[in-house]
C-alpha cells in the first residue's frame, strides 16, 4: 500500500493476485492490476491514467471502476467520472515535458512550479484560461513566455524568487 497525499507518480508493477499494489489518496484508491499507471493528487480530486494494461479505481465508499490500457478518471469524494479521449499524454512529464490539451491555466501552472525558482503567484482573473500545448519543463521561464505569446496575460519577473501572472493591461 501506497499512500499518495500530494503530487503525482507514474508506477510499473507486475500482476500478483496475492499481494495487489494499491495506491491511496484523498479519495479513494487505485489497485493495480499488472500494469503500469499514473496516479496524481490534485486540490479536490484524484486522476487515474492507465498507461498499459487495467486498474481498478474504488472510492471510500465502495463504488469502482475498472480502466484499460488509455483511459482515464477524476476520482471526486463522491463519485468516480470517466474521462473522455485517451489521457496518456499526462506521463510526458518522464520526458522532459509538460503535454496539456485545455487544461486551465491554474493546473499548468501547478505542473511547472516545482521547475521553478522562487514564488509563482496565478491572479484569479486568468486561474481559469484554457490552455494547450507542449512546455519544457527544465525552461520555466520560456513556458511562461509562451503562455504569454498565446493568451491574455501578463508574466512579471521580480527577480530570479518572484513571478506574477495577470491580466493583461
């Protein structure tokens, strides 16, 4: 038993009925069923990408959903929501990069914050602004600036500890 109480893990276990590997977070669980899978804990929910093989995914409550080899869920207190199209790009982070299909800007963000030096503060006027695309994650700072290029906000540097992301003005 695992017990996941932030961030994200991407985990590659061989099958064996007789001691299953189950990764706990804030919601619920994920049993492995010889696989290999992503499990991240975000603020509210739990998301579960099966990268090869199945997984089971059970809330406190017992409710459960078994996932094959592409899919993916958003494991929430009270319920378990299947994820449309395949969400194996979520692992691209093992690679270098950070891979987001409209996604708000809030969670990019949060992707690229342990990348980063210093405080990086979202204003809420833009938290919820879509964005796609492919950022490197060893190059924050032209992440940023890319996010800047393509949507309507503005990145401050105050030196190398402090970055605010706003509005455009």
């Amino acid at each position: 038993l695992l017990i996941l109480r932030q961030g994200e893990l991407v985990i590659q276990v061989a099958a064996d009925p007789q001691r299953p590997l189950r990764v706990r977070t804030a919601q619920g669980e994920v049993r492995a069923l010889g696989t290999r899978f992503l499990v991240s804990q975000q603020a509210d929910v739990t998301r579960v990408v099966v990268l090869q093989h199945a997984v089971r995914a059970r809330l406190h409550d017992g409710t459960e959903l078994d996932l094959q080899e592409g899919q993916a869920a958003l494991l929430h207190a009270q319920r378990i929501e299947r994820l449309a199209g395949d969400e194996r790009h979520r692992a691209d982070w093992l690679n270098g990069h950070l891979n987001v299909l409209d996604d708000p800007l809030e969670s990019v963000v949060q992707a690229l914050r342990p990348y980063c030096r210093g405080y990086v503060r979202v204003a809420p006027e833009v938290r919820h602004l879509r964005v796609q695309g492919v950022f490197p994650l060893n190059d924050p700072q032209r992440s940023f600036t890319a996010l800047a290029e393509t949507l309507p906000i503005q990145v401050s540097q105050y030196g190398p500890w402090l970055t605010l992301i706003g509005p455009q003005h």
